[in-house]
C-alpha cells in the first residue's frame, strides 16, 4: 500500500531548479534513507511534501488518514515553553477534544430532547476517543519518554530557550514519539545528540514497525537502520534497494557503465560527422552522407551530468605560538549557575583534543570561555603568547540576508571580487551558490561559508563546534583530511567517533568535570 505517491515534481528558486520531473513512492513500513550532496534540496523536498512549500509543478498525495511526524534541523522552540509543555502539546489534538466535551457538558443544560441526543452521542465518541489514546494517563507517558531521553534528569519545567541544542533536539524527538505518527520525517536528527542518544534513536528506529523518510550524512547510522535509498542528484531522484553501502555499489556501477556508453557513443558521433563532411558534397556519396546525418539526427545523445565540485580545505599555519595555548585556575565556566567544578587545565602547543560528553554539560560554554567570549563564574584563563585562534561555531545565523559574497568580502575587505569567488568555489560552492542570499543555502551549504571565512586566515589554534554538522559525505573527508594536516593547536566538539578517533591524540571526557545531570 503507497503512503505517499509524488508525481512529476518540478521545482527551483529563482533560475537555480532544485527538482525536474521527479517522482517518489513510499511504501507501508518501508525505512527510507534520503542522501544527496548538500544543497540538492533534500530538505526543500521535505517542505514540499509537508504542504510548507508549494512547488512549481507536480502533485502530492498523502493516503487518507495519514498523520505524520516531522523533525525539522531548523524548528525553533517557543520562550516562556517548558520541556512538559512541549512533550503534552503532542497531545495537542485530545485537549481540543476535552475542550470539546466541557463546552458539549455546558450545552446538555440547556438543550431540549432532541438536541441532548445528538450531544450524549457525540460526548460518547470523544470519551472513547479519550480513553483509547490514553488521555487520562498523559502525564505518565510524557515521563516515561522523558526519562527515556534523559530529559527528566534536567527538569521538566526548565524553559526550552536555556537548553543545548542537542536537549532542544531530544525534546522535539520526544514529542514525535509521544504522537505516534504513521510516517516519520526526519531530517539530520543525529545533529547535536550524543553518542549515548544516538545508539538509543538507532535502536528506536530499527524497531520501529511504520515507516519513516531520513535524511542523514551519518554513513554508519544511516547503514543500520534504513532499507531503501533515494538519492537526489542533478535535479533527479534514484530509488535504491539495500543501506547506504549497498545504494554506493550500484551506483558506482551505473556511474561506469554510463560513462563507457558516452564514450563509445561521442566516438561514433565524431566517425559520422567526419564522413558527412568529406562526402556531402560529392554526388557519387552524398546518398550515403545524408544517411548517416539522419542517423546523427535522431541519435538519442547521452549527457553526462555535469561533476558537482568537491570541496577543498586547507587551514593557514600562523606564526608558532609558545608552549602553551591555555591555562586556567580554578576555572569555573557558566551562566546565572555553574556548569563545572574548579578547572585547572592546560592546552600544549600542537595538542589535537576532543571534547566528549552529553549534551548540555557545558562542551560549546567551555570554548567560549577559553576565548573570553563568555565571562567565567570564578578561576582565571591565561592565554599563551602569539596565539592566532579561530573558531567555528556550531551554528550561524539562519536569517543572514547577505549574500555569500558579501559575507566573506566583510570578513576580508581587501580580497578582489575573483578572489572571493575562488575561496568560496573551493569550499565546494559553485556559482549559483555564491551569488544566493545565505539564508536560502542548506545548513551544509551555509557550514561551508562558515569554515571559507575560517581557513583563509591565520591560525594557530582551531576550535571547532561540532562542525560535521550538515556537512555531506565528501565536505566531510575533506575537512578530515585538512584537520589531518594541520600542524597547530586543535579543540573539537564532535560527536562522530568514526570522524574524529584518526584526528586528535586525546580525548577529554567532559562528564568528569561537569556539575550539571543530565
């Protein structure tokens, strides 16, 4: 039975096409893995299919009484909401039918014989709708779920504004369990959530009996738990059996087999033409030329889609700092409470370190600390002499209305126009890109502006905010491979193991030193 049937779907943004006559079947309890390259629409698809987005041609049909769940990489969490008020809001469709019953239960004062009929009836249908959802016992499950998530341990009546982003992820996840959807969407969901968290949504979702569409750069999460792949390339969507290695296989096939087929066509188009040039002027050939021109005509020419360029990262060594990068004295790092015991660490010249640990323990407040940009509670941090850092953040402004050349032109005034140009297109963006607002780029498209304005200034220290984020397969080898070159200083957040286990010679357990539970 098909949840969902996508028919013909066009669409693009201005002269940039996203999607060109695509069409997308879903199955009952098929597990879906959507991949693609940063800025294929992966994410546009998911607006597109969820009525946020109205494309510019192509129909949608979602089967009759279908809910779905949706986990969006960019939902923003309301002020003044606490963790319980977000985990019952999946309630939110039961508390309309109360409010329903209570005004129903005012009218059977007033009405007369005919009229309390109809009411009793209806006041029946959404009692046992109620009950059957489990109305009564709501508050139960949402701590069941929390606890589940590790949510109750951080309070639930703590504001959803002072939480991590990966508590803020956890959050919306419970929710999508709390209702129960027929389908889940889920885009990038390992994004912010630890190591911890990651295993317990990977055994979720390899259990889980009805159907969901991923959208992943996580190979090894995406590998145990789907078994379909839709890649979306060049405007097209492909249907694959099997997990992420098995889709890399035929499609590295289908890729040979495709440019074999070009080249032996592109050599019999270059024979046909010849011979139709030497031989349509002369009346004893000229017969046999226009026949090979008509077989020219309707040759049915293969294309070979254009190489989608692949990013190339290189961090600038600066000047060599002295012995040591940080070091601090009874540090205590927080807002209005602390988030950690009194630190006294220190940061060699040349230490590759990872920072670990659950989310919400203090990894991003650490860092901004070191650099000043957050004043420690108490203790001191002494910075070492000649130390060049830089920092990438673990997300930018969503709504930056300023194009990506402007955005790095502010960042470096004295690059000419094709300088700027050429730093962006070697961070993997091609024109269209570089030329768009960055608020209209994917969240790996924008992490790529991010690390452009990073690498072409001097370092000598990197630190590094979760900045696999978003970031495809191909951005990702990349920036390993230049974290692997870098001759300085580097503290990473990362919660990828398989990413960073070949990068740092040392990894910090930031649980240890940590005042918060969570």
């Amino acid at each position: 039975m098909s949840i969902l049937t996508v028919e013909h779907l066009s669409h693009g943004f201005g002269d940039r096409a996203i999607f060109q006559d695509v069409s997308f079947r879903m199955l009952k309890g098929e597990h879906i893995g959507l991949v693609g390259a940063n800025g294929e629409g992966k994410s546009t698809f998911f607006s597109i299919i969820t009525g946020a987005l109205t494309p510019d041609a192509g129909k949608i049909e979602w089967a009759k009484n279908i809910r779905i769940g949706y986990l969006d990489q960019h939902t923003v969490l309301e002020k003044g909401k606490t963790i319980r008020d977000v985990l019952k809001s999946a309630f939110s469709y039961l508390f309309e039918l109360e409010e329903k019953m209570n005004q129903i239960c005012e009218e059977l004062g007033t009405a007369d014989e005919e009229t309390m009929n109809t009411l009793m009836e209806e006041l029946g249908v959404i009692q046992d709708t109620l009950t059957m959802h489990d109305f009564y016992v709501i508050d139960a499950k949402v701590e069941e779920v929390a606890r589940a998530l590790g949510l109750l341990d951080i309070g639930l009546d703590t504001d959803v504004t002072d939480l991590s982003g990966g508590q803020r992820t956890r959050i919306l996840l419970g929710k999508l369990l709390l209702e129960k959807p027929d389908i889940l969407l889920l885009d990038e969901p390992t994004n912010y959530l630890d190591e911890e968290h990651i295993n317990w949504l990977k055994r979720y979702l390899t259990e889980y009996e009805n159907a969901f569409v991923l959208i992943s750069h996580d190979i090894p999460f995406l590998n145990d738990v789907i078994n379909i792949i839709y890649h979306m390339e060049n405007q097209e969507l492909n249907r694959y059996v099997g997990n992420y290695d098995d889709f890399q296989k035929v499609y590295e096939v289908k890729k040979a087999q495709l440019e074999a087929a070009y080249k032996k066509q592109q050599h019999e188009i270059s024979q046909l033409k010849d011979f139709v040039a030497r031989n349509k002027a002369r009346v004893s050939t000229r017969n046999m030329a226009m026949s090979r021109q008509k077989k020219l005509d309707k040759m049915d020419v293969i294309e070979l889609a254009a190489e989608r360029p692949k990013p190339e990262f290189h961090f600038r060594l600066g000047r060599t700092p002295g012995k040591y990068i940080f070091e601090t004295k009874d540090f205590v790092i927080g807002y209005d409470v602390p988030l950690s015991k009194p630190l006294n660490l220190s940061v060699e010249r040349g230490q590759k370190i990872a920072l670990t640990g659950a989310n919400g323990i203090g990894k991003t407040t650490l860092i901004r600390s070191l650099l000043g940009l957050v004043p420690a509670i108490s203790g001191s941090c002494e910075l070492g002499e000649n130390v060049l850092a830089g920092y990438f953040e673990q997300e930018g402004d969503y709504q930056n209305k300023t194009t990506c050349i402007e955005e790095i032109w502010q960042e470096f005034p004295s690059f000419t126009q094709y300088e700027v140009r050429s730093a962006l297109a070697k961070c993997g963006l091609t024109t269209k890109h570089i030329e768009s607002q960055v608020r209209v780029l994917s969240g790996g498209e924008q992490a790529k502006v991010r690390l452009c304005k990073l690498i072409n200034r001097d370092t000598n220290v990197l630190l590094l905010d979760e900045p696999t984020n978003h970031l495809d397969v191909d951005a990702k080898e990349a920036l390993k491979t230049a974290l692997l070159e870098y001759r300085g200083t580097l503290l990473l957040i990362c919660h990828e193991p398989e990413f960073y286990q070949d990068v740092v010679n040392e990894v910090w357990d930031c649980s240890k030193w940590t005042t918060k539970i969570v």
